[in-house]
C-alpha cells in the first residue's frame, strides 16, 4: 500500500510516524529490545505526548535475525499464526561496544549505533547486506482510522528481488506492487493462488515476515531505492534470512518454516484426468486408459475431477450412481491394471448436498456474526464452507474422505481454498482477516495428515491449489487455471519458477492449458515441457487432453517424453529427495544455482531440472527457441550436441527435440526401465557422463524406490585419458558418454571398479 505523495507529501488523511532514533536498550545475552521515539529527544519535555515504538530483535535460527516492531501492545493478538517448526531458542549473541549492540547469529549481524539517528545495519562477511533508514520502521494511520505498521529494507544499486509466492506477473519483482492475498484469478493476472510474504535478492539475503494476513508489498513501486511491506496490525514482524547463496536463503527459510515432505514416488509419472466439465462416465475412463495403453503410452495416475461427484452437491463425497454405479469395483479394476487413483474435491458443502443439513446442524459450517451459516451462490449454489477451527468439523469433514480412501482412492486433489470470507466468526475465535490467507493451511494440513495415516509415512500427497507460508510441507502444488496458448505456457513456468525460490519443492500445472483448447502445436509443446516438470498432469476444461485428440505425432510426443522421464527417474528421485532435505526445489530458476553469472538474473522460459538438466521450453509455432548457455560445455541430451558457453543460443528444434542440456561434468543416472516411473532403478543403471573434465570428480547417488536413501552409489574420477569408476551396487551397470548415440561400456553384476579410457 502506498501512503505517501511522491517524496516530500504523505496522500490525503494519512499521518505517519517513524522511529527517529533509539532513546533506550534492553538487553540479555540472545536479545534486544529498542525503544524508539518518533521524535528526536532533546529534553525531558520531548519524552511526553508522543508515541515510543518497541523494536525487539532476536535469532529463532542460525543466520537468522527476527525483528519486530510495535506501537501498542496491548492490542489483541488473535490467531491464527504461523508455525516455526525450524525455530531454535537462544541462537543469537548481543555484545555492546559503547553505543553500539550488535546482535550476531552465524555470519549475519545486525547492528545499531544508539548514538546516530535510527538505522539498522543487517551485515554478514564485512559487507552491509542491508538496512533500515529513517522511514523504515513505524507506523501510519489513514483518513478511515486504520492502522498499519510498516518496514521498508533498502535495495542497492542493481539488487533484484524474487519470490512472494506463485506470481505470474514479470519474474523480478523490482517496480512491483504486491498483495499478499489469496484469489481465484488464474495465471493471467497479478491475483495469485499462492500468497508467501517471504522474498529473496540476489545480495545475499531473503526476508520472510511473519503475519498471516494481508502484507502489502511496495518493491521499489513507491520508494524506489526500498522494499517496503506493510500491515494493518499493532505490530510487524520480520526475518532477515542470511545464505550467502540463494539455495541457503531457501534452505534457512524453509528449515525455519517446515521441509516439504518427500511425495512417493509414483508420482513421477505421467498422470490424465477426465478433465473439469467435460461429459464421462466409466466407460469414458476406461476408454481414456486403454487408448493410452493401446497407444504404448505409460500411465501412473488416474484422476477424476468435479462430475464423480453430482451436480449441484459438490462435496458431499457421494459418487454419481448414474455415472459410475459400482464406483468401488471400477477403482479396484483400475488399480489392476497399475494405476493409482486421484480424486478431486474441495472444502465447499453446497446447499443440496447430503453434508449441508447435518453441518449446519452441528455448528461445523463457518459462520456470520449473527449466528446464521455463512453462504453464497458463487461456484456452487448455497455454497457453505467447512470451519477446520473446529476439531470436530476437522474429523467430520474427514470421516468422508476415509471412506473413498476405503474405496480405493490413493490421493487427492485438494482444490480452491483461496475466496475465503472475512465477515464471518471462527469456531476458535479466529481474525477473520488473518484466516483469510490462512484457511488453506488448515485445508491442505488436515487432507495431507490423513493421507499420511491411512497410506502410511512416504505415501501422503496433495494435488493442492492455494497455499500460504509453510505450505511446501504438504505437496504437491499445481499451478491453477491457465489458457491454452503460448503465452499462458510461459507465465506458468513463470509462476513455478517463482514458486520454488519462495521455498516449495514440487509443482506441476495443466499440460496443454486448462481453459479453451490448445492447438496441436502448443499441445506438442506444452507435453514436453510438462515431462520434464516435477510432475506431470494432462488436465483441461471443457474439451480432453488425451494425445490421439492433437493428432498421431501428439500420441509420439507424449509416448517419447514418458518413456524419457521414466528412465530419468532416479536423477529426478535424487532431486525430490534434495528437496525434501533442503528445501532446494526440484525446479530451479537460473539465478538460483548461476547466482554469480549475471545473464542468469532475468532468465524465466528456462529452468535447471534437478542440479543438473537445463531445460528451455519452446513457446513459439516454428519450433525457434532463444537460451542462455552458462559457462561450459553443455551436452543435449536428446541429440548429442555439445554448446559451449556462456552465451545465447537461437535453434530451431521439432516435436521430438528441445534444449535438454546436461552441465558439464555431470553424470545423469538412467533407469533400463522406461515403462514404470518406479523399477530397480540400480539394476542395469546407465550413467551418462558429459564433457567430464581432467580432475573432475562427481558422485551420484541412486536412490531407493520406497523412501528416502540409498540403493547405490557411484563415485567417478577423470584422471588423464582414463575415467576410475567404484561402486556399491552389486547389480550390473553402464556408462555412456555424450549424447544417446555415444559409445556404451557394459558392467556385469558384482563390479565394484572400472578404469576405462576417456572419452569411451
């Protein structure tokens, strides 16, 4: 939110007031407490009629340094607030030097000369990262009488800033303003479903503030030179999250925050769907699965959108008995052919459905002031909506999705979440302004949880929509309603690589766009991209996304890219399992791992898959596609051709190639089997080495297929002409260098070393 008038004025009725200096500290040995006038204090006279902002400063993690700011704190502080599952009591030391006190927590500081006007200097490694000036820190009220406290941090000269969850509006946020609120408004506007008010720059530093509920952002939109945030409360509270490196901004934050956790990994195949509105029924299902089974097109994950359900009663967990009149029986027929099964739902009871008597009933229903159930008629007619406040509607909403689970379903699609109301009343007293952003938390968290129990730990996983901070624990989050062409294909990639530098591992989105239908150009396209995702769902709206409706070389497309992502699955497991650990997402926007390389800073139609597969969708009709090749030389994996960089490439590729490139000296580990996303992945391994390098060394780990850890793990040594390979995997493996068509040297089971020339 904007409060002044260009420089110098303030907008009309809006008066504010900034901490001018400090007039006194407290402190222990872990915090600080500043006390703040609005106004400098030359005598005792100066100390009345006026307000003192409390400024505490204290460490919840290494490298981390919390700040909060408030005016009166006797205000209600009502929930709901966000976890910090991360947060470690006693991490930061306060010394003081004079005027001075410095708060330290791992290399980052933050310093305050008592003796100087109002300054905060956040610094790590001699250099000052960032700092708050003589208008970063108070708060100000506006003709309406509303209360907003506010925080601005300066931005150097070139600094560019990430992040603020799912956005599709341009990659860096500089000259940005942002809401941190959630909506329903697809991948064409600055609403987003995936609010995070935590963002990153490439000097070495991110900033999480922790408030639930709506957090204005002004990135360089009102004072150029400041990020400045704020929100209508008493009270602001942040977090500088020191790395240097973006991966360990994003490793901090989410260590504070919450880990995703590790999505099974039969998820990493290919998934299709009935699509939203279309007509189906059972005999259209099993049409759908046994025309990708005739077409030799490996299928890992069925999913059934609104209309399993009847119209007009969504989500009242009843199958359509018109539709699918033995909905157990066709679960455990599909379930025979391999296929796990997904099925959508969300947290809406509308007025016709069997659940809304009985949860308006028993007060499970959110509802208004009056006591009356909260409803309207938008998306489902009468729709009412689940109070998971409420630990009994928790359980009741529950109870319903146990039963599918009974029935066979393996997971869910946990859609919407975001229009949540603000004139209501919370069964535990929630602010309604708050829970606004929050609900999905509580949404995702319960589904998630229950998945966890019934299918065990490992095999819980969302298909979610909206999300808030902590969100990334519970995967995986999809991208939400695009359009059907090449531009709605680029602010997609656009809103994921976003997503991940604001700290979740796994995304997908509609293969083919959701709303309209895409040409078989853009369909050819999007299927490539979408495999080579972290997860990979044919979805749209009102027409179907099966290939053979794009045409013959669609049905190829689709085969070629599954069959390819099924033999990458043990890098791609590796890379979930990083994720998992870290908090580093699956994919990662260029800055995020060539933050020195400063060509990287804008790159957003490209993206690392994994640490080491660079991947450059196509977005045009003739197949033409502009790149940016880092430092190296760089393999195409689908061709064998070797790019040196740094520089930009222009190429022209068909419908069976694109620029898949592997780094250089890295070691991509295939699978022998190209039919099932989850196989021996050790048995038989292919190690693909690429412009490996004298002296170079990489080690790859093949993960297990049932959870975290090892089944294998190679080390490999150029030396000279010769490439020293050791192992502890007792089955038979491989190595190729270059491209597919490079030369292959075979080893049997129980080779434990090998020493053979390089190249092969």
């Amino acid at each position: 939110m904007k409060f002044t008038d260009g420089y110098w004025l303030m907008r009309p009725g809006v008066t504010a007031r900034y901490a001018a200096e400090v007039a006194d500290v407290t402190a222990d040995e872990h915090r600080m407490t500043l006390y703040a006038p609005v106004k400098h204090v030359r005598g005792r006279g100066d100390t009345l009629n006026g307000p003192l902002l409390t400024v505490e400063c204290w460490s919840p993690a290494e490298g981390v340094i919390g700040v909060r700011a408030t005016h009166h704190a006797g205000s209600v502080r009502r929930g709901p607030r966000f976890a910090l599952p991360g947060a470690e009591p006693g991490a930061g030391k306060v010394r003081r030097d004079g005027a001075v006190v410095e708060l330290s927590s791992g290399e980052l500081s933050l310093r305050v000369d008592t003796s100087r006007p109002w300054r905060l200097e956040f610094a790590a490694g001699g250099q000052v990262l960032t700092s708050v000036g003589e208008r970063g820190t108070g708060f100000v009220t506006d003709a309406e009488g509303r209360h907003f406290m506010l925080g601005q941090l300066a931005l150097g000269v070139g600094e560019t800033v990430y992040g603020l969850g799912e956005r599709f509006t341009p990659f860096i946020r500089n000259g940005q303003v942002v809401d941190i609120w959630q909506a329903d408004g697809g991948t064409s506007s600055e609403q987003a479903y995936k609010n995070i008010p935590f963002h990153l720059t490439n000097r070495g530093y991110g900033v999480f503030v922790n408030h639930p509920g709506r957090v204005s952002y002004e990135v360089g939109s009102e004072s150029v030179g400041q990020v400045q945030f704020s929100v209508e409360d008493q009270s602001l509270e942040y977090f500088v999250v020191h790395g240097p490196t973006p991966k360990q901004i994003l490793e901090r934050y989410t260590a504070l925050t919450g880990r995703p956790a590790l999505p099974p990994a039969w998820a990493l195949g290919l998934w299709l769907t009935t699509s939203f509105t279309t007509d189906y029924d059972e005999a259209t299902v099993n049409r759908f699965v046994g025309g990708m089974a005739e077409r030799g097109i490996p299928l890992s994950v069925f999913h059934l959108d609104c209309f399993w359900m009847r119209g007009y009663q969504w989500c009242d967990f009843e199958w359509d008995s018109d539709t699918f009149p033995d909905p157990a029986g066709m679960l455990s027929r599909l379930k025979e052919q391999g296929l796990r099964i997904s099925a959508w739902i969300n947290p809406y009871i509308a007025q016709k459905a069997s659940m809304f008597e009985e949860g308006m009933r028993q007060g499970y229903l959110v509802r208004r002031p009056d006591g009356s159930v909260w409803q309207w008629d938008l998306w489902q007619p009468g729709m009412a909506l689940v109070d998971f406040t409420n630990p009994a509607a928790r359980d009741w909403y529950l109870a319903k999705l146990r039963t599918l689970l009974e029935q066979g379903v393996d997971c869910f699609k946990t859609d919407f979440g975001e229009r949540i109301p603000t004139d209501v009343v919370w069964h535990d007293g929630s602010d309604p302004e708050l829970m606004h952003n929050y609900y999905t938390q509580l949404y995702n968290r319960a589904v998630f949880e229950l998945l966890r129990e019934v299918r065990g730990e490992g095999e819980a996983l969302l298909f979610a929509r909206s999300a808030t901070a902590g969100g990334q624990q519970y995967p995986v989050h999809w991208g939400g309603d695009c359009e059907s062409h090449f531009n709605a294909m680029a602010e997609s990639l656009r809103g994921g690589l976003s997503l991940g530098l604001s700290g979740f591992g796994f995304w997908s989105h509609d293969i083919g766009g959701f709303e309209g239908t895409p040409t078989p150009t853009v369909f050819k396209r999007w299927v490539q991209f979408g495999l080579l995702s972290s997860h990979s769902r044919l979805h749209g709206s009102r027409s179907y996304r099966v290939p053979w409706d794009y045409g013959q070389e669609a049905v190829e497309v689709t085969r070629e890219f599954t069959l390819l992502k099924h033999r990458l699955a043990p890098y791609l497991q590796r890379a979930a399992q990083q994720a998992h650990a870290t908090g580093i997402p699956m994919m990662r926007a260029m800055v995020l791992e060539f933050p020195d390389d400063p060509a990287a800073a804008t790159l957003d139609r490209q993206y690392l898959l994994g640490e080491d597969l660079l991947v450059a969708p196509v977005f045009t009709d003739d197949g033409t596609v502009e790149y940016y090749v880092p430092e190296g030389a760089w393999t195409n994996v689908l061709t064998g051709a070797r790019i040196t960089g740094p520089r930009w490439v222009r190429e022209q590729h068909g419908f069976h190639t694109l620029p898949l490139l592997a780094r250089p000296d890295s070691v991509i580990p295939l699978g022998a089997d190209d039919q099932h996303p989850v196989s021996a992945w050790a048995d038989g391994v292919e190690l693909r080495v690429h412009a490996f390098t004298d002296g170079a060394e990489r080690t790859v780990v093949i993960p297990r297929t049932d959870g975290p850890g090892e089944a294998a793990r190679f080390h490999l040594c150029r030396q000279g002409d010769r490439l020293h390979v050791s192992t502890d995997s007792p089955h038979p493996w491989q190595l190729r260098t270059g491209g597919p068509q490079g030369l292959l040297h075979r080893r049997p089971a129980g080779t434990a070393r090998a020493d053979v020339p390089y190249p092969l």
